[in-house]
C-alpha cells in the first residue's frame, strides 16, 4: 500500500524523518522509504506512523479528501 501524504503530513507537523522515525519506534531508514515509494508498509506500520503524526491513517493514504 502506497503512503503518498506521508511527506506532506510529516512536514506539516514540522518533523524530520528522524523526528518521526523516534515518535512512531521505526527506524528512519524505514520512513525514508516508505516517503520514496521503495517500500510499501504493512497496516499496522501505516497506523504507527498516522498516530505519531496525529492523523488518521486514511489521510496519509490518500483516501480522504480532507488532505
């Protein structure tokens, strides 16, 4: 599953990779990857990375149009 908002949301609240790696307990490298398309995250990383940046997981995935 794509996350084609996670740099829009990432850099709305302000935080580096490496901020929101610490926040949600992935690793950075991980972010970076899932922000560049070369790695497509499972549910519950997708729902780690929404509640550290305080956002429902729908957004990061381009599924609301509230984004």
């Amino acid at each position: 599953m794509q996350v084609p908002n996670l740099k829009h949301w990432r850099e709305r609240r302000l935080m580096t990779q490496a901020d929101l790696a610490a926040k949600s307990g992935l690793s950075e490298m991980t972010i970076n990857r899932i922000e560049t398309g070369r790695a497509e995250p499972r549910l519950h990383t997708i729902r780690k990375v929404a509640e550290a940046l305080d956002v429902d997981a729908a957004e990061l995935i381009g599924t609301d149009s509230r984004v």
